[in-house]
C-alpha cells in the first residue's frame, strides 16, 4: 500500500499550512435520525483501497466492505476481432449489426469483466432501541451512531492503514460476517441489466468460506482467474463495551504474496480504537488544511464539503483510480450500475477535476500514476485497433486498462488517450514538478500525438480522421460514427498537438516542438451552426437537449476556446444559448455541475450557483451520492431513474473552485464567478496553474487584501480584485512592470510569498 507511506510527510505538512477555516462545519456532517436502510443511501466511508456503506438492513447493522482492486478480469474474446479500419468499412457499408455484436454485444450480454463486491459484518440491532442520531463527521471520517437508551456505535476507515475499526460502547455484540450472494437460490437473470446491476449469480463464482476460530471471522472467495480475496473480522470485549477491526485483501497466485487478513486484524486488535482513530485524525486534519472554501450559501457550501471529504476517501495515493462508484461497489446481491467500470469518455475525467484547484495534487496523481503504470497496455492496444503507434487509451476499461466494449463509438474511439493526456498537462501546470514534465507528461503527450498524426489522414491540405464521433451523440447507432471530423474529435487533436509543442519548448526541444506545431496547423477550424454557435459536427446543429456536452470540448474543459478572448467570446455566447434554448429534459446530474463549472467560465456567477443549486438539490442520494435522474421530480430532467455515479459530485466541486479562482489562461482571477449578492466568501490554499497558492476572503463585499505563495517559485500574472492596492509583505519576491493596470506581475524565488493589500481608493 504505496500510499500509506505518504502519511507520515503528510502529517509533517500539516505545521506548515495556513488552517483559516480548514475544517468543514459541523452543518456539512451527514446526519440523519435514522440509519440508512438503503445501501446507496450509506454513510460512506474510505481510504482509497478499502471502503465501507454504514446502513441498516431487516433489523441489522450492516457495514458494507469493498477493496478497490476487487475485478473479475476475464477477457471478452470478441472485442479482439475489432479494428478502427474494419469498422470503418463496416459503417461505409452501413452495416451496423456486425460491429455490434463484436463490440456492444458482449458488454450488454456478459456478466464479466466487471468490478465485484466484497463482503459485510452485520450487528443485530433489533433490541437495541429507537436511534437518536446517525452521524457522519466529515472532518474526522467517523460515523457515529447514538440511541435513545445511551448506547454508541461509531466507526471508521483508517486513514493510515489498510485497515477499518468499529466500537460499541455500552453494549457488546458480536459481528457477523456475510458473503455477497454469488450464489443461492432463484433463477440466475440472464436478461442485460447493465444500468440496473446483473445478478451476481451470473458470475457463476462457487460459495466461499466463513470460519470462525475463537474472536476471529474469515471468508474467503475464490473469484475468476488467479484472484482470491479474504476479508476477516477480530473483536473484543472492553471495559464499555466491545470493539473489533475488519478488513478485506485481495490475492493472486501469479503475482507477490501480499498479508492474510486473518493476520492483518490479529495485529491490529491489539491496537485501542482511540489509538489508533488519531492518527486517522490527524491525516483528514492534513488533508483539509490543504484547502478551504467559505461560501455564504449553505446548500453549496455543505455540498462542497461533502464532495471533497468523498474524494479524499475515494483517491489515495498509492491505490487504484476512481471508477464509476470508486470504494462503494454495490451491496444489493447485484453488480454495480455499468458494471463499476473506468469510463474515459467523461466519469474519469470530471472525477479529477477537484484535484487541481483544490490542491490535492497527491490525490489526482492517482490516476496519472494508473494510466502511466499500464502504458505499454495502451501503447500495444494503440497498435492492434488502429494500427499506429504511440498510445490510446479504451473508452470504456478495466482495472488492467483492457478495453470492455460498450457503444463502440466511444468505448473504442481514437481520442480517448487525448483527453486523458489534459490530465498530464494539467498536473505539471498546477505542481511544475520538472520531473513529472520530463519523464511522464511530456512522454505522454508525445506519443498521443504521435498516435493521432498516424490515425489522422490528410487531405487537400486539411487533416481528419476517417471517421468520428461526439459522446454520446446518436446514441449506438450507426450514425454517431460521422464520416467528417466532429468539433469534439477536433478540439482534442488540437489540444494535444498545442500541447505537446507546449512542453517540448519548455524542455528545449525545438525540432520536436515545431514539428507538433506543423500538424496543428494542418487541422481546421471548429464547425459552426447557423448561429455562430459550435455544432457537433458539420451538417449536425444542436436542436435536441442532450446530457454530454461533447461538442463544447473546445470551451470547456480544453480551454482552446476562451471566453475572454473578443474572438471566441461570440462562439461561446452563442454555444450556450443553444445549450438552454434547447433545455434540459434529457440530462443527468452530472451536466447540472458540468454547465456550473461553463458558467463560472462565462463570469455568469448567479447562474454558476443556480445549476449547483439544482445538481444539490434533485441529483443527489441523501448521503450525497450523486444520482443520474431527477429526483425531485420536478421536470429538471425526464431521467429520474437513481443509479449513482461520482463524477457529477466531483464537477460539483470544480464548478465551486471555478468561481472562487481561475487561472487557466495565464492570468489568476479571484473571484470571477461569484454572485451579486455573495458578500461573506472566503477561500484558503486554492491552487492556480503555475504552482501559486491563493487564500483571500471578502467581507461586506470587500476584500482587504489576498496573498499568494510561491512553492515552486515563477512569475504569476494576477488581475486585481480592486482598483489600488500596495504590497503589504513580501518575501523573496519583485514586482514586474505589467502594460495593463488592471494586473499586477509578481516574480517569485522558490518559497517565495506576498501579501497584496486593497488601496481603497
């Protein structure tokens, strides 16, 4: 568990940051006057590798326990038959049906590969009582649960180590561990149920064991291929009451021997569970006092807090990436909604935004890290699809980075690698980690577009691919392969060709970065409709409402087009016009935060909080699970169905951020986006691109001063958030002439730090 040697540094760190308002309120816990009775409805709680759902099921506590390399791996022999040139014939012929059945089919049809369940201890509560109070403290990442008669449950996921802890004060019951229901009577379902979850009987998956030997529950299940996991529960009775530890571990018998968990909770037992919550205290006291954010509206600000305490448990270093429920795999005797999987045509992408303004660069590391570890994978799947070299990553993929299959214009579409590589680029823009630049993002960048300069054609002087398509437009049908370059295809080929010249200069490397720069000036310009707008593609106008924003790539999140430019503003203007003309009848929650995140882009801050607003209030489990429909009813959305995904929380968040301080286009703004009427707001340790930390806040509507710090050093442009202002403190900084008086240049030494007062004039 590489990421748990990264806490003692972290812990360190804490000496070290500015902790004005780190803590999120007590009104931003979840805190019900029951238990959950819904799995999806939870306290949730994690660590990146292992996480547990605290509810209640047939009079019993149920803790929920999940490990996030838990996947049964087995290969889908059809999608090797498929090729990007193959199914290019295919569409010019206009047949569909053969291409589905060897990429869609087998997604809809089997059971695996998929991520899988663990298990769950289960306390008989029945006698216990009426509860008081249920409590999730986000601060601490301890549940709490009180009953009227003074008995206490409270637990939580060690931060620390790979291990979860339970105690029950005033009562002891003994735990009871349960298997997922792999197997038990009833009719296997056969029937596609990938949204739903398919039965977990169709994995066909033999019965595990459950042994106990004195204190000590283990079950073990053998799932497909190599992979065995164990989860085991200890307890003990104490002078109050009794508590235990639990934990699950996952084993391959072609990979190193790792530790049992029988002998991993036999270890830990011996360890109070007051002991060892303060180390666990201590890391979520680092991790909050990394950022902070004040908002003056008490829906947003609890939702935020919310959604960055469930990022901080979804994404560790060290652990796998987030896939579409993270830590929180489906305890319903069924398998996740889309089968838990890592989807790169948004869900991946939307559920690191937070990581960079947020300042929580360790924690988006995770997935660089990931993509970086299986890039030989994406390399050898860049050559057997499309036949080029380079990288590309599947759309739709397993843990291994295999491609699953699904609507094969996305699932196997040749820019997913594309988007991915913002993720590089955006990680050395907010660390200006030199190294990372030199040995994993340029790297990155240059194969990618070493791919697409091999998959693209050029023709009469314009570049293209063969064949495109925009997520997740015309569905699976065979039209939303489109025979001309979409504007989302597009503004990715631009963007890694732009980049990678970028950060090839930034190395010294002329020769590459002119060549880079060569093929971007082979692309054409964005497809427009008949109101100057950006269409999907060309002859393909926006006239449907539609929940993937797609064809807006080039506004949002690439940045190709920028709304304080005169010459984009137009397109953008008229982009999101047709984006409400044509209303919201068919998105999910995740375009609710998504179009925030556009807004605050747009200065339009009263409609930046409005969209949060909604997405809070209609989107959301009341645990803070963000659900796909509309859950108020209230015609926000003709989808009101509840499978819940995270990406839509973690946008959320990134639409907060996107407010309070921007940066990507070369100028830091504080405050862009925020409402008329917010006059308290404050933010502590934003990061902006360049590596600069921001803490600032407004009172009465006025901000006295801000100060930015320099870790890495530079030269950071800032437009002022008043008319004068004076330079209150400084250290190893110098002020640069700037031609525009609304901006002040300041240039840093590493560690370098200024305060920069409002002259009030």
């Amino acid at each position: 568990m590489n990421f748990f040697k990264n806490t003692v540094l972290l812990l360190c760190f804490i000496g070290h940051l500015t902790v004005l308002q780190a803590q999120p309120k007590e009104s931003s816990n979840l805190t019900f006057s029951a238990i959950p009775e819904k799995w999806d409805q939870g306290f949730p709680l994690g660590n990146g590798i292992i996480g547990v759902l605290v509810w209640q099921s047939n009079g019993m506590l149920r803790l929920s326990i999940d490990r996030a390399d838990l996947w049964d791996l087995r290969p889908t022999a059809e999608i090797e038959k498929y090729t990007y040139k193959w199914a290019y014939q295919q569409r010019l012929k206009g047949d569909f049906d053969t291409v589905w059945k060897v990429a869609d089919e087998p997604y809809d049809r089997d059971a695996a590969p998929t991520k899988i369940p663990g298990a769950a201890i289960e306390f008989d509560i029945k006698d216990l009582g009426p509860v008081e109070s249920a409590t999730l403290n986000i601060a601490s990442a301890i549940c709490t649960i009180k009953w009227e008669n003074g008995i206490i449950f409270r637990t939580f996921v060690d931060a620390t180590s790979p291990m979860a802890r339970y105690e029950w004060q005033g009562v002891s019951i003994i735990p009871m561990l349960k298997a997922p229901a792999y197997s038990g009577k009833g009719e296997k379902q056969s029937e596609n149920q990938v949204v739903g979850g398919n039965d977990l009987r169709r994995l066909g998956y033999e019965d595990g064991s459950i042994a106990t030997l004195k204190n000590t529950t283990i079950y073990r299940q053998k799932a497909w291929g190599t992979l065995t996991y164990e989860a085991a529960v200890n307890f003990k009775n104490t002078k109050s009451g009794s508590e235990g530890c639990f934990t699950i571990t996952s084993h391959y018998s072609d990979k190193p021997k790792t530790i049992a968990a029988q002998t991993l909770v036999k270890k830990a037992i011996k360890t109070h569970f007051d002991q060892s919550a303060a180390n666990h205290k201590q890391w979520w006291l680092a991790y909050w006092n990394q950022s902070s954010v004040g908002l003056p509206d008490p829906l947003l600000e609890k939702q935020y807090h919310r959604e960055m305490y469930k990022f901080g448990a979804a994404s560790r270093k060290g652990s796998p990436p987030i896939t579409l429920q993270a830590v929180w795999t489906a305890d319903n005797g069924k398998l996740p909604p889309w089968k838990g999987d890592l989807h790169n045509d948004l869900n991946t992408q939307l559920s690191y935004w937070p990581s960079f303004t947020g300042n929580h660069i360790e924690e988006g590391a995770v997935f660089t890290d990931w993509l970086w570890e299986h890039k030989q994978t994406f390399e050898t799947y860049a050559t057997t699809v499309f036949g080029a070299k380079g990288l590309n990553v599947p759309g739709v993929s397993t843990l291994e980075g295999m491609p699953m299959g699904g609507w094969h214009m996305y699932s196997l579409s040749p820019t997913v690698g594309a988007w991915l590589s913002q993720n590089f680029y955006l990680q050395w823009r907010y660390s200006m980690d030199r190294e990372f630049l030199k040995n994993k993002a340029y790297p990155w960048l240059s194969a990618t577009a070493n791919f697409l300069e091999q998959v693209t054609e050029l023709k009469d002087g314009l570049r293209s691919l063969p064949m495109s398509s925009s997520p997740e437009f015309r569905d699976n049908s065979i039209d939303a392969w489109f025979l001309t370059i979409t504007n989302y295809d597009l503004a990715l080929c631009r963007f890694t060709f732009e980049k990678a010249a970028e950060l090839a200069l930034e190395l010294g490397l002329t020769n590459e970065a002119e060549h880079w720069l060569s093929i971007l000036a082979q692309f054409g310009n964005y497809d427009l409709d008949e109101t100057g707008g950006l269409s999907v593609a060309n002859g393909f106008a926006l006239n449907e409402s539609h929940r993937h924003f797609s064809h807006l790539m080039a506004f949002h999140p690439l940045g190709q087009l920028d709304f304080n430019s005169e010459n984009d503003k137009e397109i953008i203007l008229k982009s999101i016009e047709r984006l409400e003309k044509n209303g919201t009848s068919q998105w999910c929650g995740y375009s609710f935060s998504w179009l925030a995140n556009m807004y605050a882009r747009m200065n339009r801050g009263e409609d930046a909080a409005k969209a949060l607003q909604t997405f809070a209030s209609c989107f959301c489990s009341p645990n803070s699970f963000h659900l796909n429909g509309d859950q108020c009813k209230a015609g926000h959305s003709t989808y009101t169905y509840d499978p819940f995904t995270l990406e839509g929380n973690f946008a959320f968040a990134t639409g907060v951020q996107e407010m309070l301080l921007q940066s990507h286009n070369g100028t830091i703004r504080i405050f862009p986006a925020v409402p008329a009427e917010w006059k308290e707001i404050s933010f502590n340790n934003l990061r902006s691109e360049g590596a600069f930390l921001i803490s600032t806040a407004k009172e009465n509507g006025i901000i006295d001063s801000f100060t930015i710090i320099a870790p890495e050093g530079g030269t950071a442009q800032i437009q002022l958030p008043f008319h004068t202002f004076f330079i209150g403190s400084s250290e190893k900084m110098e002020r640069l002439e700037s031609t525009d008086r609304k901006t002040i240049v300041l240039k840093f030494e590493k560690g370098g730090k200024a305060v920069v007062k409002n002259g009030y004039e």
